[in-house]
C-alpha cells in the first residue's frame, strides 16, 4: 500500500487513517467494497510482514478479481 515493499505499520496506519470513509479511489480500500472498515484491516494484518517480491502482472486475472486487489496494490499477484 505505501509502495515499501512491505506490509507492515504503516500499511496498517494508512488503513486507519481512512476508516470509515466511503467512495472511490481510497488508498485503505483494499479490498474495493467501497468502504474502508474492518475487512480492509484485517486484510492488511493477515499479510503483515510479506514482502513484495515480483512485479504484479498487469493482465485481466490480477486487474479484475477483487480477491488479489491487495497482492497487486502490493506488487504481487499470487499464481496457483
């Protein structure tokens, strides 16, 4: 989220600094619901300490499942 690399307090930070807040094009939306709150959070916590190793593709499947919204805010996209 803050293009560290890293998730970490900061990432959390950014969240929380949004909290509550609805619209569109908010940062601590990570999972593109439209409002910043909880689940956004909780998102972040579960992958604190994950770095972004490799560059998110910029292909449909990364770009249009909210599911990988964060590994590409991340840099990441997670292949199975």
């Amino acid at each position: 989220m803050t293009g560290d690399g890293i998730v970490n307090i900061f990432d959390l930070v950014e969240v929380a600094s949004q909290f509550g807040q609805s619209g569109e094009n908010l940062s601590g939306d990570v999972n593109s619901d439209g409002t910043v709150n909880i689940f956004d959070l909780v998102e972040i916590a579960s992958h604190f300490g994950e770095e972004a190793v490799v560059a998110a593709p910029t292909d449909g499947f990364c770009a249009t499942h909210a599911r990988f919204r964060l590994a590409q805010q991340l840099g990441i996209c997670y292949t199975f």
